[in-house]
C-alpha cells in the first residue's frame, strides 16, 4: 500500500506535483491525483486493498474524417516499439502473461489502453510494454499496410483492399443494428467529430496516407495529452519511479524544450471541445435512410426519436439523466417503455435505448420492425406519452423500483467482460476528457441521495426534467431507418470502383513488390526475449494447493409430500445482496420440447402471473428485486475416478435445466420470494398479444446478433454432431434456434401457450434443486423462510430423465438446404450463407477429454495457436479481425474459429496447415514456459461472490472434483517441451480422423458443402 502520508495537496514527489488528494469511501479507495511538472502527463490513483491492480493510458484522439486514424493508430502502436521491436508484443504477451484483462479500445474522441493482474511483476511487465508501445511504437510502413490498408492480388488475379482494420469494418457495416444505432448520433451531433466513425469507414480508410498515420500519432500521442488512471494496492510511489524512470526521462530527452503551463492545458482543452462540441439544431431534424440487409423490406424499418441533453459537468448532472431513464424505461411496465410495446408501430423496442454519454448525453428509445410511412407516429407518440406523464405525474412505484435498481448496482461488485475497475476508470477518464472536475465525477451513494432528497422535497421536480430535457428540447431527431439489399449492392459497387481508382494510381508491379515486403515483415522470426515473464515455479509452492476451493454445502430441505430437495447453500461476501437459483429438469421432457425452451426461459417470467399481468407483473419485480429471469442450462460432465462416487450418489449431475433466478437486497427478501414463488406457481401463458410481442423480439434478437457474432454460430454449429450436449446447445442458442424462433414467432400464438404450459406441468413434476447464494449469516437468519419458499412451490425431490438419445437431437438440428456442385464431406460441412461484407470459419474436432492425462496440455496448444500462429496466418497475413482456437476442457472438444474474416474459406484450409505446422516445431524451454503461463492466466482470473456462487453451482451440477482441478493445473504447470510438441501432433492426428467444418458469409461457389440461407 501506498504511503499516503507523503501525498499532500501541493507537495511534490519525483517530479509529480499532486493536485489533490479525496476518500472515496464507496469505493474504499483514497484517490491521489498528480500532474508531472515537466511534460504535463497526469495521474489518477485508487489506492485500496485490492490485489488486482490495473493501469490505463488514455489520450484524446479526436478525428474529424471518417479514415479511421485513431482506430489505425490503436492497432498500430501495440505492434512494436522502441524497446520491444517485435511484430506483435501484444500477442506475445497475451500468450505469456498471467494478466487479468489486456485490451484497448478506440471510442469516438479518445483512445483508451488498460490491462490488469494480480502479480505485481507482472503488473509492471504490461505496464513497460503498453508505455513502450504507446510513446515509441515503430509505426513502419508495413505496419500501416497491414492494419490499414493495402491492394492485394489473390490467385485469380483479382485485385481487392485488404488491411485488419479495414475487413473489422466491413463486418460493422455488415451489421444492420450496428449501421442503424449510429444514424441518430451522426446526424444529430452535426460540425462535430460524431459526424464521421472513429473507427473508419471502409469506403474512406483507403484514403488515409502514411504521413497523416505517422502525424496523428505525433499530434496526439503526447504526455500532455495523456491521463494515466491507477487501481490497486501497489503503492503509488512505486509506479511513479516506474513511469518516471522508464519513460518520462526518456519523453523529457524526446522534447527538451516543452515545459508544461496551464496555458498548454486551456489550449488542447479548448481545441478538443472545439472538435467534440455540435451545432445547435434550429428545426426539428427527419432523417431517412438505409441500412444492410438480406431483402428489401420497408416494413421493418427501425426508427429512432432521439435527443440531445446536452453536457453533464458533474456526477449529479449524469444522477439526473440516469434516474429519469430508469423512470421511463426501467422495465416492460415504465410508462415509456409499456406505450412503445404496446403501440403496435413496430415489432419490438429498438436495440440501443436509452443514454449514450458522449460530450453531450443523447437519450434514444425507438421501435424496430416499424411499418412502411409510421415514423412520424413514432414520434407523436412518443410525445404523447411525455406530456401525459408531466401532465399526471410520475407514479411513485416507478420512482421506488428505479431506486431499487440503483441501490443494487451500487451493491453488486460486477466484472462486466473485465476487473470492476475498469468500469470505475471511465467517470475520471471522461472528466479529464472534457475538462471537468476529477473529484466530482464518481457516482457515489451521496450523488443518488441528493437527487433522492430533491424528488422528495421538490413537487414536481423530475416532471420539471422532462419538460427541460425532451418536451422543450428542440435538439432531437427522428430517424427512419430501411433494411436493404441495395445498401450492401451499392457499397459494394463503391468499393469495386475505389479498387479500380487505387489500381490506376500504381502498377501491378509495385502492388506485388509491396505486398513481397510485407509478408517478407510478417514472416520474419521475432527473438521475444526482450519480453520478461513469468516462470510456473514461482506458482508451485510445496504443500499448497494451486486450485481454487468454494463453500458450497449440499443439504436437503422438506419439500412437496415430505420429499428431500437438494438444497446447495453458498456463503459468499455479496455485499448485502442475495441470489436465488431453482432449477427443473429439463432433460424428463421429449426431444421434440427442446426446440421451445429459449423462447419458454424468454417468456415464462414475461407475461404476467397471478392477478397480475405483463406490466403490472414488471413492476412489482423492479419495486421489490433486481430481477426474475430463466435460463436454460446444459452442459457436459466428465466421467473421471475422482467424482465416479459423486455421480453414483448424487443424481443430479449430468443433467439438463431451466433455472429460475432471483436478485434481491436482503432487506426485501421476503417480499422478493413471494413475488418469485407467485411466478413458478402462477404464470400465465393466456394473454396471446404479449406471447407473440415475445416470440417476435426474440427472433429479431437472435437475427441481429448473427452477423456480430457470426464465429460463435459456426462453433456451435461445426460441434453438434460431437455430443448430446453440444446438439442441445445448438438447438437452443445456435442456427438451429433462428430457424425454429421464426417458425415460433408466425405459429398461432395459442399453440406456443399450449406447448409453454405443457413444458411448466412437466418440468415442475420432475422435482428440482435451489440454490442461495447469500453472506452466511443472511442465510442463517433466513433459513425458515427459505425451507417455507421451498414448499410453497411445490418443489420435490429430483425425477429420472427421459432417456433422448444423440441421433434424435442431432436430427433435429439438420437443416435444409441447397446442395452445391460438390458432395459434403462426410463430416457434414456446411455454408451458411448470410447478407455480409465478411464472413466467419468454425471447425471442431474431438480430442481428450477433461481428467484424462494430457488434457492440460492440449488447453496449452489451443492458447499458443490463438496467440500466435493463428494469430499470424489468419489475422496478421489474411486480414481477418480475429482468430480462435480453443478446447472446451470438459469434453476435449477443439474449437477453430475465425472472426469477420474476407476469405472465410481459406481460412478452413488455414487451420489444418497451422496444426502441420506446429507439430513440426521444437519448443525452448523458456517457449515452452510462456505458453504454459499464459495458459495459466485463464485460471486466476479473480471472481465476484456473484460468480463464485455460479461456479460453484457448476460444479456441483456436473459433477467437476477438486482433485481433478488441481491434477490438471498442475500438469499444465509442470509442461515440458517435449509434452507440449507431442500436444500438437496428438491434434493433428485427432483432427484427421473427422472433424467438422462450417462457414458463415456471403454466398459464393468456391466451396463445397451445404448451403443453407439464413432468414436474415
């Protein structure tokens, strides 16, 4: 810890002067703010307890054009630098190092570089490298080449524009959802950088030159543009020597003549505010356009009303915009949110609803599915329905259930895809951004009760809010937006006409003599000793376990006729928040059930139970809870020595489940289980509107998520034929889902309550478990009224399973489709084909299985493929965007996968010659080592009570043993060389044998297989 004593407000250490010093006791950190005198770069630290350190470099990277500069120079200054001139240290050290999260990210007026972990030398082996990287990367041509952009001649002699940046473009504007979101903040924030994408857009990234990349760096890649943001408990003194040392005497040598003054500062201040601040409408703004699609189609329009707000200087402004959006679209049952479902304008509420906080704050709600010439009542009646709430005033259910969801977001400690600090860093970061005061940004308890008390004591107060921020606010605009196959015809035709523009500029010799330097840079071999690391024995210590242990106890409870439940208690920190899971068999239901149960888990705690409907039945949950939801949970069990008693004792392992699940503060426990028992005991699948409202949003959800996420559906899909589960998995989240929620969401809505109340009836008669995850003491002092939930539900002691063989639900998720030329291989590749720019590749294949030696070992090729000769071949050499190979650890099952990818079918071939490839190396020790840590990273990755909870669960449901858990760390720790190069040519043998191919992306004849069309 820090020794805050010699951090005062106006004193000085090495260098650094420090500008204040607050407690953040919601946070339990004491904040430490400083500026280096001479170059002006300034530093934010938490300093607390916690042993997960993470830092941040962010700058401001404003970009008037659409080139795509800032999220060029993101990429670009991770491959290589002054101290490690390698070709990817970032892929070298995700393939190495025990971190908790490495990424950066390009938003739309800055650039933001953070990485975590728990080891200190660790910690400061990223922070050398990520320093490194962003003040002295090497920025060569070929790295502009490769992540930007490059004419490039394929076999055919056809030529195209190729760079990693730009094809993860063209997956954006592949995506309907993605193009649609950014039409209301492109046209409403007019005169400002938020008129172009920061990211680029493909049709305009190929006129960005070499000098304009390597002068953007030098603009804005400055110390006296940089904030650094501190978490954790390595003392601040340690990391000022550090940064002060290893590159602030080095930027001090870079510039001798820059001495920092607070007229440096008013000046970038100003010239960002310049960039980021819009003009002012002065009419009300219609705008009409269109977005990518499989079909011409104007009765599906999504239309946007969004607003400007304008800034929030302080935590209190944003409280305010914050706690009137949870008033108006908390739930189903918020006024705003229940007058757009029920309007029947459109199918469902739009994707990106609510606050986008940018310079200005823009809230948006709006209706996807919209009929043909309905935009203009979209608006009236969205109006409509903000004039009627300040004419009524606001419910005070409405205010109390807003509050409660507040309350439980401050409680809840949350990893949202990284450590909780990197959620905390982004108030400060924006504060410095804008030019606001640090102190004041942090949304504490104190911000949400001052606003409380003013709801309180100032009638009419958040009505007064509506009338300033919407009803009086001229700075809107509505925004029609048309799914059309034109949009992707015509970008297309751009983008040939730009390659012929480009091709007429140089020579085919020149572009071929380009492309030779640049593959020649890309195979180059890089001596990565420069990167230090970690070595596994510093992790093995004699005596002490290596695997985590969790408190989950197994016990029974008295349920329905005097029947023992199990009953898993799990006692956690959760900071006054309680979690209750009961989960019914899935598995005693038919083959032909499961086909429904994504859309029965969408639905069963949706539309309404007991006296209450839909609405009603919303918000009473939100007053009361932090939610009702259902999911459905599958997964495979190993069958080891270790756990075979367990099996043989318990029967609830290897089990299939829909899982009931509640979130509620301690204090409204009580409440929260009746509301929850009133749920299983009394939905009601009779009001016919609200199942179809359901099944319809469903399905769009699921079809927008395709060309995002299209590598997660080949995996699934290239894994159903491997084992029960994985036919399970696609049945319910995989293509295999898409096409039954289409038949769902036009079928008789009568037929869906029928089957829905069937699957209820037979899932409750199979028994079940529950499972509270609470601090102990909670627990204890609740342990009646849990035993009497338990009853009150009519849970029972766990039934067999309806014996559902692999053949039956492989079956089920056969498509139809159109057969090309060639015969599918024997496997069973598949084409998917789907309206996009880009495509995906997924390939899988069986191997050995969890408990079984050699498992570990595998789980380390898998990591070294993904960071570096996947990496290489696919993402580096072929443009894709990303690049995967993992193994699901239980069934041994490996994984290939590829992401917004241009040659999607090349890729497959990729795969394979990687795996030749690798079983021809040898491996170093120090190699060998690097690999294993990195692996090792997947593993101390820390959890939140919430998590340890789920996990614990998990493992009890599938059986997963300690001493299994540590057999395997503890080979993976112990890996050799020699075991690690055997690791791969076991893969290569196991990926002869049969493995599965499937490709997802615009249709073409270059592959054989089955092609089955989407219907996106």
């Amino acid at each position: 810890m820090s020794d805050i004593k010699i951090f005062e407000k106006g004193s000085e250490y090495n260098g650094f002067c420090v500008l204040n010093v607050f407690e953040l006791k919601d946070y339990h950190s004491t904040a430490i703010y400083l500026r280096h005198k001479k170059t002006g770069l300034e530093v934010l630290h938490l300093v607390n307890d916690e042993t997960e350190n993470l830092f941040s470099f962010t700058f401001r990277t404003p970009n008037p054009e659409g080139n795509g500069a800032a999220h060029i120079m993101e990429h670009s200054v991770l491959c290589g630098s002054e101290r490690y001139p390698l070709k990817d240290p970032f892929t070298q050290l995700s393939n190495q190092s025990v971190k908790t999260y490495l990424n950066a990210a390009t938003y739309a007026d800055k650039t933001v570089y953070p990485a975590s972990s728990t080891v200190e030398a660790d910690y400061f082996n990223l922070m050398s490298v990520y320093a490194d990287a962003v003040f002295f990367p090497r920025l060569s041509p070929e790295i502009f080449a490769q992540e930007a952009h490059r004419l490039e001649i394929d076999g055919d002699g056809k030529t195209s524009i190729q760079g990693v940046v730009y094809n993860e473009m063209k997956g954006v504007y592949s995506s309907f959802e993605s193009v649609a979101m950014d039409v209301p903040v492109r046209n409403l924030l007019k005169n400002s950088i938020y008129e172009e994408d920061s990211g680029g857009d493909p049709l305009k990234i190929p006129f960005l030159t070499y000098e304009e990349y390597r002068n953007f760096h030098k603009k804005w890649y400055r110390p006296e543009n940089c904030f650094v943001f501190l978490y954790g408990n390595i003392p601040t003194e340690k990391q000022l020597d550090f940064l002060q040392k290893n590159f602030l005497t080095r930027l001090e040598e870079k510039n001798p003549d820059f001495e920092w003054t607070d007229d440096i500062r008013n000046s970038i201040l100003k010239t960002h505010l310049e960039y980021v601040t819009p003009k002012k409408l002065e009419t009300e703004l219609f705008v009409k356009t269109t977005g990518p699609s499989g079909e011409e189609n104007e009765k599906k329009s999504t239309v946007y009303v969004t607003w400007d707000l304008g800034e929030s200087k302080d935590a209190e402004q944003n409280m305010e915009k914050i706690f009137l959006t949870g008033v108006l679209l908390n739930h189903d049952g918020s006024p705003l949110q229940k007058a757009l479902v029920e309007s029947e304008l459109g199918e469902d509420t739009a994707p990106g609803m609510g606050l986008d906080g940018l310079f200005h704050t823009l809230f948006t709600v709006g209706l996807r599915g919209v009929k043909k010439n309905s935009a203009e009542k979209v608006k009236e009646l969205v109006f409509a329905t903000l004039n009627k709430i300040v004419e009524n005033g606001i419910d005070k259910d409405d205010i109390d259930s807003t509050l409660m969801g507040l309350e439980i977001s401050h409680r809840e400690i949350e990893r949202n895809n990284g450590p909780f600090a990197k959620s905390l860093m982004m108030a400060p970061i924006n504060a410095w951004l804008y030019g606001n005061k640090i102190e004041d940004s942090f949304r504490l308890r104190s911000v949400l009760e001052k606003v409380r008390q003013k709801i309180q004591n100032k009638k009419g107060y958040l009505e007064e809010l509506i009338e300033k921020f919407f009803l009086e606010n001229k700075n809107f605009a509505v925004c029609e937006i048309v799914p059309s196959k034109k949009y992707t015809t015509e970008r297309t035709r751009q983008e040939n006409a730009l390659v012929n523009e480009l091709v007429q500029k140089t020579s085919l010799e020149a572009i071929k003599k380009e492309n030779a330097e640049l593959h020649a840079f890309q195979s180059k071999k890089d001596d990565t000793s420069c990167l230090p690391h970690l070595r596994p024995c510093d992790f093995i210590i004699e005596g002490k376990r290596i695997s985590d242990s969790y408190s989950l106890k197994i016990k029974t409870l008295e349920g329905k006729d005097n029947s023992s439940v199990d009953y898993f208690e799990s006692g956690e920190n959760t900071n006054g928040v309680t979690y209750v899971d009961v989960g019914f068999p899935a598995d005693v239901l038919s083959s032909d059930k499961y086909k429904y149960l994504s859309l029965f888990a969408e639905t069963v705690c949706d539309c309404g139970w007991g006296k209450l409907d839909w609405s009603e039945a919303a918000a009473e949950t939100a007053l009361y809870t932090g939610g009702i939801t259902c999911s459905v949970l599958t997964s495979e069990t190993p069958f080891t020595k270790n756990n075979a008693d367990f099996r043989k004792k318990h029967n609830f392992t290897a089990r299939d489940w829909v899982v009931f699940k509640l979130k509620v503060i301690d204090e409204k426990l009580k409440e929260g289980l009746g509301l929850f028992a009133d749920n299983i005991n009394n939905v009601d699948f009779s009001d016919y509107k609200r199942l179809k409202d359901i099944a319809v949003e469903t399905r769009n959800d699921f079809d927008s998520s395709v060309v995002p996420a299209g590598h997660q559906y080949a995996m699934l899909r290239s894994l159903r034929k491997t084992s029960r589960v994985s036919a399970v998995d696609e049945i319910l989240n995989g293509l295999t889902q898409i096409f039954c929620l289409h038949e769902l969401a036009e079928a008789d809505p009568k037929n869906n309550s029928a089957v829905f109340n069937e699957i209820l009836r037979q899932i409750k008669a199979g028994g079940g478990f529950i499972h509270v995850t609470a601090e102990p003491e909670t627990i204890e002092k609740n342990k009646e009224l849990i035993a009497g939930f338990v009853k009150s539900i009519g849970l029972c002691a766990l039934k067999s399973p309806k014996e559902n063989s692999l053949e039956e639900f492989v079956k089920l998720t056969e498509l139809d489709g159109k057969k090309s030329l060639e015969n599918s291989g024997d496997a069973g590749d598949e084409k998917i084909v789907i309206p996009s720019l880009v495509g995906f590749a997924g390939e899988a294949f069986k191997t050995i299985a969890y408990g079984q030696k050699g498992n570990a070992i595998l789980e380390i090729c898998c990591h070294w493929l993904s960071n570096i000769l996947l990496w290489e071949k696919v993402r580096t050499i072929g443009g894709a965007y990303g690049a995967f190979c993992d193994i699901d650890s239980t069934t041994g099952n490996v994984l290939f996968a590829s992401y917004r990818d241009p040659t999607p079918q090349k890729t497959a071939d990729v795969f394979e010659n990687c795996l030749k490839e690798a079983a021809l190396m040898d491996f170093s020790q120090d190699e060998t080592e690097k690999a294993v840590m990195g692996t090792y990273s997947h593993f101390v990755v820390p959890k939140t009570p919430r998590a340890r909870g789920n996990i614990e669960l998990l493992r009890t449901l599938y059986a997963i043993d300690d001493d299994d858990r540590e057999n395997k760390l503890l080979e993976l720790l112990h890996c050799t060389p020699e075991e690690l190069k055997k690791g791969f040519n076991e893969l290569l043998e196991f990926s002869k044998k049969i493995k599965y191919r499937v490709i997802i992306g615009p249709e073409n004849d270059d592959l054989s297989g089955e092609k089955i069309f989407l219907p996106l």
